[in-house]
C-alpha cells in the first residue's frame, strides 16, 4: 500500500473540510482532489491542487470580464480551434499542482520535463522508505530487437524468477546496509546524505510537481506516447484519465489533434497527393529516406 492509515486519515480529513468560493470550480477535477491514485507497485499520484477549468481558457483567450462564451458548444468550439492553430497561452491559464511517488530511475526521465516547479523529498534531511519497484512478472521483457531503446518479447519463467530473485535480493542488501550506515547504535552513523549512494535507481523518491495544462499535453503527449518507457507511461496515463475529468474540452480537443492526429512533412503530403491522383509511389520514388518512408507507411497500417 502506497499510505499509511495516518497519512490516509489526512487526506480523509481535507476532503471532509470544504468552502464556498469564488474561483471557477472544475466538478470532475474536486472528485480527484487529494485522493491517491496508485501507480506502479508503490508509486501514486494525486492532485493537491488546481487552478482554473475548460471555461478559465476561453476566458482568457477572448481576454472577456466573465465566462469565456456564451454557449457550451461555442466554448468547445474555440478549445478546438486554439489547439487545432497551435495557440497555446490560453492552455496556461490552468494549472495543476501534484503530489507524485516514483522511482528514481522513472524520476530520472520526469525531470527532464524542465517547463514545471518541483520540489523533491529530501534524502539529506530524511531517511527513505524500504520501497523499491519490483516489476510485475509481464512487465520483465527482452531487450527489443528493432528498437535500441526499448523492450520486446517477455522473459522466459525461469529468468524472470531469477531476475525477480536478484532484485528483491539486491534492494533488501542495500537498504539493510543503508540503515546499517546511518544507525547511531554503537557507531558514529554516516550521514544521510552519503548514505543513500548505495541505493538501487529503483528506490521510491517524492516530489511536489506543479505545471500548466500546456507544459502538461507536451508531458502527457510524449510520455503517453507507445515509446516511451511502460514505468513512465503509466504515470501519463494516469495524469491523463485526471485531466480528461478536469478540462473535457481540452482534453477532448488534445486527445483528437495531439494524442490521435499527426503531422505530415512536406515529402508526405506530396506522396499522398500523388497517391491520390492514381501513382504508385515507393520508397525509391518518394524522396524520403528508409526510417522516413517505414515511419510515413506505418501511419496508413501498411
Ligand atoms: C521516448 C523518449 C525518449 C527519450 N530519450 C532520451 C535520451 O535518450 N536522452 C536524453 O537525454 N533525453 C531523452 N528524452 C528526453 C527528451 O529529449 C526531452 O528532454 C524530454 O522529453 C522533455 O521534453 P521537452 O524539452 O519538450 O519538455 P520541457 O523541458 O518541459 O520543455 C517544454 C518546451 O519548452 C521549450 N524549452 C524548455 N527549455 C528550453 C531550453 N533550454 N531551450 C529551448 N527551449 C526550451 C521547448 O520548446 C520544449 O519543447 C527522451 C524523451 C522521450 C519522450
């Protein structure tokens, strides 16, 4: 379990304290607000804080005194249109504040997500948890054959128990020693802060993560995104099921234009035209080169 029954009675308690206000208020975004969405086998997320909601967009971008339009389809209709023309400010008018566990290694590639404020649970000051990530069996894969950064078949029975083994094994070692460094118990007691060197990349770490909707579609988009890495995507996934209750417009736009559509180079429009009027292009014939044409073919499921 990612809590602890105090730090679930905490999070009971702000849900039960409530306050009339005058800030525009997102229903499907107050339904998320606190509660702890389990990721991994100790990670979560969960949603502090938020400013603004579908129509805090269209505000902004009509720059008007009070709602955005004056009809819900109207409102829908210009989210789709700021998204559709790459206009962006609008999107961070909304913002979102989390409170995110992970593993360091998954931490490693987050952070590289440089457009948002984080403040991270302090490994000098505090003594980590004994949580590290371990896997689900059908997550341990081969290293892929096609794609130099990612994974492909599953692992066998037998090496997947092994690997389970030395990894369950490995993080106990090294966290036994870790507790052994920092006791004071007939010792001096290394200090925290050298201490966690011996910790694996998969050692749980915390921060707090606070962005706007638009540096959010770029992290959801790229990291929801089949490439990315299972143990990252999952966190966007996530993200991306709060966000769907938070801003339907937006999202709805995002998922049509970012998520599902896709943006052709030159070389492919003209393909496409020629294809259209009846040619039979290749490769050879397209101007594109091999990655190209396998990426520009795979679009149309060939
Ligand atoms: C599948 C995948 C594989 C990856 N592999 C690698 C890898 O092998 N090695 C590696 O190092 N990284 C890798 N990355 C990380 C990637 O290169 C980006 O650093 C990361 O996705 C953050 O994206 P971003 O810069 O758009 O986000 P943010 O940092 O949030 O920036 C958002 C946008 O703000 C602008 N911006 C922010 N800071 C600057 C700046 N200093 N200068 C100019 N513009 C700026 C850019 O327009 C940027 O797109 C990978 C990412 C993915 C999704």
């Amino acid at each position: 379990m990612p809590l602890t029954p105090e730090q679930e009675a905490e999070i009971a308690a702000l849900r039960e304290t409530s306050r009339p206000t005058l800030r525009p208020v997102a229903e499907g975004m107050e339904r998320h607000l606190h509660l702890v969405h389990p990721v991994l086998d100790h990670g979560f997320v969960r949603v502090v804080d938020y400013m603004g909601d579908d129509s805090s967009i269209v505000q902004a971008a009509r720059v008007s005194y009070g709602r955005g339009t004056k009809s819900v389809q109207n409102d829908e209709g210009l989210i789709r249109y700021l998204i559709r023309h790459w206009h962006s400010t609008p999107f961070e008018m909304c913002e979102i504040k989390l409170h995110v566990k992970l593993p360091v290694f998954v931490a490693r590639q987050w952070i590289r997500h440089r457009t948002a404020s984080v403040n991270e649970y302090s490994a000098r000051y505090s003594i980590l948890d004994r949580e590290f990530y371990i896997p689900a069996r059908e997550a341990l894969a081969a290293q892929s054959a096609v794609n130099n950064q990612g994974r492909g078949e599953t692992l066998g029975d037998d090496e997947a128990a092994r690997v389970l083994d030395w990894l369950r094994e490995d993080a106990t070692q090294t966290y036994d020693h870790y507790e052994a460094m920092i006791s004071q118990e007939g010792q001096q007691g290394l200090a925290r802060e050298l201490a966690r060197m011996n910790l694996p990349m998969n050692v749980y770490t915390q921060w707090y993560w606070k962005t706007n909707l638009h540096n959010l579609f770029n992290f959801i988009r790229l990291r929801a995104d089949a490439h990315a890495q299972y143990e990252i995507r999952v966190y966007a996934d996530v993200l991306g099921a709060v966000v769907k209750d938070w801003v339907p417009f937006a999202w709805q736009a995002f998922e049509d234009f970012r998520m599902g559509g896709l943006s052709l180079s030159a070389k492919g429009v003209e393909v496409l035209k020629r294809r259209l009027a009846g040619e039979v292009v290749t490769q050879e014939t397209s101007g594109m080169s091999k990655g190209e044409w396998r990426e520009f073919e795979g679009v149309w499921g060939v």
